[in-house]
C-alpha cells in the first residue's frame, strides 16, 4: 500500500492535526531520510503553509491541537510538540504543552528537529531572548519605510513574529501595518 493511501485510511481523509476535510498534503518527519506512514502525517494546505512558513501562523488555528496532541500516532504527537512549542508565547499554548506526554523516544524525535533548526537567537536591546508572540515595545522613534508614519518611542508591538532567516530583525503590526522592525530597537515586554 502506497504512504499516501495509509496514511489517508488512518486519518479518515482528514488533516490529522485540525481535522479538516480532505487533508491533502503529506508532512514527512522522516528521521534517517526514509519515508514511510509512521514517520508521516496527512495535513490541509492551511497547516502545511504555517508549518512550513512560521511568519504565516495563525495562533488561532492552532487550538486544534487539543485534540491532535492526543493522537496515538507518534508523529501527529511530533508536529503537535513542535507546533506548541512554536507557539509557547501563548498561554493557551503553554497549558497544552504542560499536559503533553510523550514517551522518551517521540519526545527525543520532537526534539531532534529544534534543536538542528534554531539558529542564532532573536535578542532585544537588552540581550533578552524573543520568542514568536512576544510583546515588545520600540525603545526610538522609528521611520517606516513606504508608509509614511513614524512609529513612535514607547509603542508595544503585540505577537510579534520572528524573522527565520535573520536574526536581528522581527515582524509585527504597528498602526494596523505589518512591518520588519530590527530587534536593536526593541525590548521584551513584561
């Protein structure tokens, strides 16, 4: 049997992960570079877009995993361990990691990944660690380039999102406008 037809009877033809019908496209965790079922998870296009892209993550989306975390597959336990523990800034996120039990070796798995992929990491102006979802707050005045407003000293940036390829700039929304913001001009709020 192909990957993708056992992996469409596991799941019911839905996204293993929100439960939307039809799941579509195959996310591969393959730990040695060999495909198969068990190491592979059916998801929607919704899901594979933000967990391959984390600048398009939808917090809110990701409330599935409540249900999806409790799978007995161990890699639907794999993606729902990365996806909260990419979203930890969330409180809502933060509980639902705190009751996620995996067993030594999927959590060694779930590991694996983050710990291969984290790059150097996002500091404010004061050295503190930034995580996506973080609230900061722009510690200058800041001109933004092609919208002519300043974002002024002071304002808090809410959820913020970080860039994956550099490390010194983040994402956020200042004046209902999404801009880049360089992370020397912000500090971590509370």
């Amino acid at each position: 049997m192909a990957i993708d037809d056992e992996l469409r009877e596991r799941s019911g033809g839905q996204c293993e992960l929100c439960a939307a019908k039809p799941g579509r496209a195959i996310f591969d965790l393959s730990r040695d570079g060999v495909s198969e079922a068990e190491t592979s998870v059916l998801v929607c296009g919704t899901c594979a877009a933000q967990i391959a892209d984390p600048a398009k993550t939808d917090v809110h989306h990701w409330r599935c995993l409540g249900d999806a975390m409790w799978s007995s597959t161990p890699a639907v336990q794999v993606v729902a361990w990365r996806m909260l523990d990419r979203l930890s800034g969330e409180g809502w996120a933060q509980e639902l990691m705190d009751q996620l039990y995996l067993d030594e070796a999927t959590l060694a798995w779930a590991r694996a990944a983050k710990d291969r992929d984290d790059g150097p990491p996002h500091l404010d102006a004061n050295g503190t660690a930034l995580a996506m979802g973080d609230t900061v707050v722009l510690t200058k005045d800041l001109n933004v380039k092609g919208t002519g407003f300043t974002a002024k000293r002071g304002t808090a940036v809410r959820g913020i999102s970080l860039v994956p390829d550099n490390p010194a700039q983040i994402e956020g929304r200042v004046n209902g406008q999404q801009i880049v913001i360089l992370t020397e001009f912000v500090k971590k709020s509370g």
